[in-house]
C-alpha cells in the first residue's frame, strides 16, 4: 500500500513492512509513539513507521491477517 505523507512524499508499505510494525505493537516492549526506537527493533526507516501509524486502519483493511492481539 502506498502512504502519501505530506501530499508529495509516497511511502511504499509492505506486508512485510506492515508485519514488522505488528511484531514490535504486539510485544508491548515500547510505546509506539516512541518512533526512533520503533525503528529500531523493527527495521523500518523513520518515515515507514509514520507512514503505517497514519494509514494503520488502511492496512488493517488490506492485511487483515498481520494484526496480533
């Protein structure tokens, strides 16, 4: 899925990237506001975590399967 940010800027959101994200919400281990270590332990680049958290209701819809309650 693509996530336009800032109207100019079109980020490319995997399911793998998507997946990445889950793994890291679903650990509890860090708020999720915390960007720079979302990053961290999930590989993504800065702008993929914003990205997945302004279209995360999107890529529910896409990827229905990757949400880990």
């Amino acid at each position: 899925m693509e996530q336009v940010i800032n109207k100019k800027v079109t980020i490319d959101i995997s399911k793998e990237d998507f997946e990445a994200y889950e793994e890291v919400r679903a650990s509890g281990v860090t708020n999720m506001f915390d960007v720079r270590y979302v990053c961290e332990l999930s590989g993504l680049s800065r702008d993929k975590v914003i990205a997945v958290m302004e279209g995360y209701e999107k890529l529910m819809e896409l990827y229905p399967d990757v949400r880990q309650n």
